[in-house]
C-alpha cells in the first residue's frame, strides 16, 4: 500500500495548523512519494472553469484501505472534509474540498474483472476507472460492453454513478445508475461495506446519484451484454417541435419485442449558416452538405434534430438493418432531405465526443469555461420549454449542442438518491456551452445569467422540472430541490452513512459536523 500526499504550500507566515498535523501523519501510514508539480493544481480547479479553491492537500490512494484511512484521518480532525474527485468534469466545484483533502480517485490501482453470475456477465470495475478505459477493455478481452452510457467517456465510473449518467440509451436501460449491481463503498465513517440491492441495501441505494454524500465509490459491479460490431448513426431534422418531441415519443415507447433504435437523442439548432449554433452542425461527415433548400418556410428560429442508432454486428444481413432502419424511420414525420447517416464501428462511436474535444482543443474552447445547465423537464412542460427557452431566450445558440431528448420514468429506481419530475416521461435538457474565453466570447457571469433567467421562467410557470447535476446556495434551495420527503430521506441517509459530513464538501448540502 502506498499512497501520495502533497501539501498546497502554507506561505512562510502561515501558522501551522492542528490539521497540517493530521497530513504529516497520514503522510507517514499512507507512505508519502513526491508528486509533479504539474499534478498540484488539479485539485482546485473543474471542467467549468468557474470555480477555484484551495485544498489542504492532495492525496493519491492506490487501495480501497488507503480511501479508508484518509476518511477515518479526516474524522479524527474537527475540522477536515474529503472530497473524492473523479476526473474533475464537475463545472460548479463539486470534486473540490476547501482547506480539506482532495482524493484523485484515477490514481487507484486499475481494476476491469470480468465476473459471470448465473452465466450472465458482468464487470468489476475500479471506482476511479474512465469509461472510455472500460469500454476499450471490455469490448477487446471480452467481445462485450456496458448497457447504459454517458455521451463523453472520460469520466469516471464513481463520479457518473454519484449522479446518474444518461445518454441515448437510457430509454431502454434506464441511466447507468440502474445498471450496477454491486458497490463497494467507503462510508464517511471510514467503514469499507460491499452493498447491493439485498446486502445492505440503503447504502447501495442512498450512493446511487448520491452526489458523493453518503461514501466514496470504490468498486462497482456494472451489467454488460455482447458488444455489437457497427451502428448506423443517423440524424433527421425537423422544423416543428411537436412532430420531433411525438415521434422522438413513440421511438423511446416501443415494447420490448418491437424493433427499436438502440440509442435516441435530440438536440436543438438555431435555422442558419452559423458555423457553431447552425446547419452546418448537422452533417455526420464531411461529404455531406445540408441543403437550407428543404426547410419550409413556416420554419422559426431554432430546427430541431433527432439522433438514432441501431447496433449490429458482422454476421447480420445488410438487407435486414436496412429494413429496421427504413421501417423505423418511415413512421417520422422529419424533413424529407435533411437526413444524414454513417455506418461506423461501435467503440468509434461510442467515442465519438473525444473527437470534438480534440478540435475543442485546438479552438481553445475545451479549456475556457463552461456555465452549462443541465435539467430534466416533464413532458407536460416541455411544449411550453420550447416556445419560451429554445425559441426565445437561445434562439442564437449556446455555441456548443443543445441537448433535448425524452427519458422513461420507471427506468429510474425511486429507492437512489436522484430526483426526477413527476411525469413517467421527461426530458433531459442540457445546454453544454462552448464559447471563447472572453475578449472573443461573452463574459461567464453572462451566461450564468442566463442560466438563472431560465431556471426563473421554469419556477415562475411552476414547471415540474429537476437539476440535473443539481447546484444550490442555500438550505432551503435544497430542500426544494428534493422535496421534503426525499429531503427527509437524504438527511437520514446522511445521518446514518456520513454523520460528520466529511465527504463531498463541494456540493454544498451540509457543514462540516466538528
Ligand atoms: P467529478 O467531477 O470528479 O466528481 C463529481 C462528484 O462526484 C463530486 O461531488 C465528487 O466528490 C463525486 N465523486 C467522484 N468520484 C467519486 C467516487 N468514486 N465515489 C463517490 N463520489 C465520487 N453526464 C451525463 O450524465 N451524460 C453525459 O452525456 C455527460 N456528458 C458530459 C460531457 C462532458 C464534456 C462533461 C464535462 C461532462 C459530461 N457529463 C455527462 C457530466 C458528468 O457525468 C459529471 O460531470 C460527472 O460528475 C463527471 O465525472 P467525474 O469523474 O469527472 O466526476
């Protein structure tokens, strides 16, 4: 066992403090090694860009006895909190620990075990570990893959399950949260407990979107099923948003046994040649052209995309994808020319955003910041959504996807700590902000703003909608955000797995118990 610790320099008048004395100690059972300079300053910083805060240290556990002793050191401290920081793709500091420790969960020794149960196949997979990492090793050693994915894969497996974890797939899996069986868990009282749904059962369910609340996720058990080979992966457009949101409906709603795509989204685009908000977003391919020639006039501000894919493999007959494509797409109701389709193979696919970060980072904007807003709004308020939000407040854009695209109800487990709007369907809405840094891009507390100038319409119409990614100031926020009798079920949760609130500090939920 041999972990890193490495102290953010007190400056020389800095009083060393009674937890400085808590560091020196772990430093000494954990076994200290130097780490890069380079390495320091991922602890105070996210993905959004928006947040900066210092931690006391940075720890680099290898074991799940190493998360169990910087927790149980923590405690011991009447001050000291633990954050567990997946890859940091957080954008409102939620992986960050003021004056506390901060634990690079990537630094724990890989683990991608292949377990069969009943001959049904499944992974262990370290807390820590990148799906795009158990992804690559589960479709080369084991011809199989997870069911259930994000839409961009550097992002830990701890870090998605603490929130939910949606892409297209979720229609029919549910979010990667119902695809897990088996967690081991460091609790905040520093005990290490193996939980699923019939061994210890509240823990399991309380850590499953339990923004990192209630322990810090060290295994995971996550369900795979035979990796296809290929997916067509095709876009349709649409100018109406009730034809888009109806059929995108019915496509989620096929019973099992009908033919279905494998994966469904939708995003929104604003009606023009802007290279980064418009048309040109649209095709797949570089040969492919969209032609502004089929849009009907009736057309508004903003069109509408759905986006399909259907798996299959080598041995399946070309002629019969064909058929479950064309019959699939011969129900929607799209624009007659504006559909776009490429065939490509599966991991590619499913890594399909590594490559728009890889340009995102040549542009600069993968590092600038990112005032994202993610939601979930009920289908009963989704119509209303779009003729306010879309087709107003963002009828130029957010410079990067507009996600918009409708998710089942009872593909959630009400017993996990996530929330979602009443109605059995709702959507996902997520505004992934790509603009430049300022001077070239407009300042981030603009675009905050505008954040809260939605979130203001959706309370003002009292939508039944959800934060996705929930982000609050205040107490009250909070119990708002859950509603009191998932309020009441989060403090007990708390008060039985992590009753000196020493983990997650980041989110902001509750103060550190002395
Ligand atoms: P971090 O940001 O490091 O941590 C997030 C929270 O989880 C923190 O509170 C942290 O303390 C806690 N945590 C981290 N690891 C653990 C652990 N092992 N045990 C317990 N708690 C832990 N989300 C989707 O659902 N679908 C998407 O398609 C999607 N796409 C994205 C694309 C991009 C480019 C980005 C930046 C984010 C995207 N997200 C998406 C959001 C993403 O799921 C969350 O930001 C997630 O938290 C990122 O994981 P992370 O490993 O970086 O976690």
């Amino acid at each position: 066992m041999i972990a890193c610790a490495e102290h953010f320099l007190p400056g020389n008048d800095a009083e060393p403090k009674p937890d400085d004395d808590v560091v020196s100690s772990l430093s000494k059972t954990l076994g200290v090694q130097a780490i890069t300079t380079d390495d320091l300053g991922i602890a105070s910083k996210d993905f959004g860009g928006l947040k900066f805060v210092k931690p006391l240290a940075l720890v680099r556990p290898y074991t799940t006895d190493d998360v169990a002793r910087v927790v149980r050191a923590a405690g011991r401290s009447p001050t000291l909190t633990v954050a567990a920081r997946g890859n940091g793709h957080s954008i409102n500091g939620q992986a960050m620990a003021e004056h506390g420790l901060v634990l690079d969960m990537r630094s724990m020794n890989e683990l991608v075990q292949l377990v069969r149960i009943n001959g049904a196949p499944y992974v262990d997979v370290s807390g820590g570990a990148l799906w795009e990492d158990v992804l690559k090793r589960c479709v080369s050693e084991f011809g199989l893959a997870p069911r259930s994915w994000t839409d961009y894969l550097s992002l830990t497996v701890g870090g998605t399950l603490s929130y939910a974890g949606v892409s297209g797939q979720a229609f029919r899996y549910g979010p990667q949260t119902s695809n897990v069986t088996e967690l081991e868990v460091v609790t905040g009282k520093g005990e290490t407990i193996v939980c699923s749904k019939t061994q210890s059962p509240e823990l399991f369910f309380a850590v499953l979107g339990g923004l990192g609340q209630f322990g810090i996720i060290t295994r995971a058990r996550i369900v795979l099923q035979e990796a296809p080979h290929t997916v067509r992966w095709i876009r349709v457009v649409y100018s109406e948003f009730e034809e888009f949101s109806s059929d995108a409906e019915w496509l989620v709603r096929r019973e099992e046994g009908e033919s279905c795509f494998d994966y469904v989204e939708g995003f929104v685009f604003v009606n023009s040649d802007d290279p980064s908000n418009g048309w040109p977003t649209l095709p797949l391919d570089p040969q492919q052209v969209f032609d502004p020639i089929h849009i009907p006039p009736s057309a508004g501000p903003v069109l509408y995309c759905l986006e399909l894919a259907l798996h299959y493999r080598h041995s399946d007959n070309p002629s019969r994808v064909d058929a479950v494509v064309d019959g699939l797409l011969g129900r929607l109701r799209f624009i007659k020319g504006l559909k776009f389709q490429v065939d490509m193979g599966y991991t590619e696919f499913l890594l399909r955003v590594k490559r728009d970060e890889e340009h995102a980072k040549i542009n600069g904007v993968w590092d600038a910041p990112h005032p994202w807003l993610n939601l979930f709004v009920s289908k009963s308020n989704i119509s209303e959504f779009d003729s306010e939000v879309f087709k107003k407040i963002l009828k130029d854009g957010v410079h990067g996807p507009i996600l918009v695209y409708p998710l089942l109800r009872n593909k959630w487990d009400s017993r996990q700590s996530v929330v979602v709007p009443e109605s059995d369907i709702f959507y996902i809405v997520a505004l992934l902000r790509f603009s430049p840094a300022p001077p070239k891009g407009p300042s981030p507390q603009l675009l905050v703003e505008q954040n809260r100038q939605i979130l203001q319409l959706c309370l003002a119409k009292a939508f039944d909608f959800k934060l996705y990614f929930p982000h609050y100031h205040s107490r009250q926020d909070w119990i708002n955000h859950f509603g009191n009798h998932q309020w009441s079920r989060f403090v007990e949760r708390k008060t039985a797995f992590d009753p000196m609130a020493i983990l997650a500090p980041g989110q902001k939920i509750f103060s550190r118990v002395p």
